[in-house]
C-alpha cells in the first residue's frame, strides 16, 4: 500500500513539476483562434491522480501529496533560476524556462486552491455516494475546481500581470476550462482501469505479507 501510494506521490509531482515548466510556453491553437499555455496538455492528469488517491487512500493522504508537489516546485523553480542567473544560456532555452516571479505566484496559487477544492469535494460527495457513482464525484468535483483553477490563474497572469483586457482573457480563460472538462469525462475510464489495478496489486501485496 505504501509503495504504490509513493508511486502515485511522484508521479503526481512530476507532471506538476512538468506543466508548471510547459506554462512558459504559449501554443496557438488554429481552431480556436487564440493561444493557451502549453502546460494545459498535462496539467489535467494532476486530477485524475489526486481523485485516485482520494478514492484509495482517503482526503488527508491525497492532501499530503498535493503539499509535496507544491513544496517540490517550489524548489524547481528556485533551482531554475539560480540557474539563469549563474550560467548564461541561449535566449530559446532562457525563454522557455523563465517562468518570472508572477507566473510561479500565479500558477502555485491557483494550483493548492484547485487541488485543496478538488479534494475535499471529492470527498463530500463520497460520502454522500459511497462507493458507487465513481464517475459522478470524479467529475463534479474536478470540473468545479477546475473552474477556479482556470479563473485564478488566467486572472492573475493574463489580466493582471500581463494587462490584457478581459475580452481578450475571456476566450482564452473559456477555451482552457473547455479543455479541462472536456479531458476530465475523457479520462473517466482510466480511473476506473487504474483503480482496479491498485486494488489488485493491494490484494496481492497483502497475500505475500500473508504467505499465501
């Protein structure tokens, strides 16, 4: 139990540590007209994990992980720019790993406010379920924190740090959060898969501890 628990903890942190450096990085979109942060192909698989975590292993573990990705990302991005300010690097690597003071407070803030949300939506309507309706928490409860997710941090970067008017933020703001949503159903089924898998392997673990 433990050992997939760690599992789950660093994958966890690495694909945060991943989108959190993809942000830097806008990608344009032809059909849609507009740019999004290239972070945004990754960073949904972080609620997927945390739903499995919460569904497996409960709210307060689910919360410690979120804590460790934060913390670690935290000590990325100091690491990054110790980096650029001690070794010269070209300008494409320079620009593509200078996330800037207001990028990390943006991202990291909006970041422990969706996941916390998440999580503890996650769990009311768990207990209000049980364990049926697995598909019915992992969506409510990811979408509407996806929701704030997207708001904070298209707010603070878009709006506020980058003086952008709010039509110009609000399709992009519309597009990302269709995106999310749109990955969140999509993903469904591996919840399901990956949540069978643990507790096949927890059964297995617990017949070798037993020597069965």
């Amino acid at each position: 139990m433990q050992i997939l628990y760690l599992m789950l903890c660093v994958s966890f942190t690495l694909v945060v540590v991943l989108s959190n450096v993809l942000s830097g990085n806008m990608i344009s979109l032809a059909y849609a007209n507009c740019c999004v942060p290239a972070g945004l192909l990754t960073y949904p698989l972080t609620f997927l994990l945390s739903d499995l975590v919460s569904e497996v292993y409960g709210a307060k573990k689910a919360t410690k992980m979120v804590y460790l990705a934060l913390s670690v990302n935290l000590a990325c991005f100091c690491l990054i720019e110790a980096v650029l300010f001690l070794y010269p690097v070209a300008d494409a690597r320079r620009e593509m790993l200078n996330l800037g003071a207001l990028r990390i407070f943006a991202s990291l803030s909006a970041y422990l406010v969706a996941q916390t949300t998440d999580i503890q939506l996650y769990s009311i309507i768990r207990k209000w379920s049980g364990e049926k309706w697995l598909w019915l928490r992992n969506n409510c409860s990811t979408c509407l924190s996806q929701m704030l997710d997207t708001f904070i941090i298209d707010m603070i970067f878009l709006y506020w740090g980058m003086g952008m008017e709010i039509r110009d933020v609000a399709p992009i703001m519309c597009i990302s959060y269709c995106y999310k949503a749109f990955f969140s159903v999509l993903c469904t089924p591996l919840l399901y898969l990956f949540l069978h898998l643990i507790k096949n392997m927890n059964r297995m673990f617990l017949m070798v501890e037993k020597g069965v």
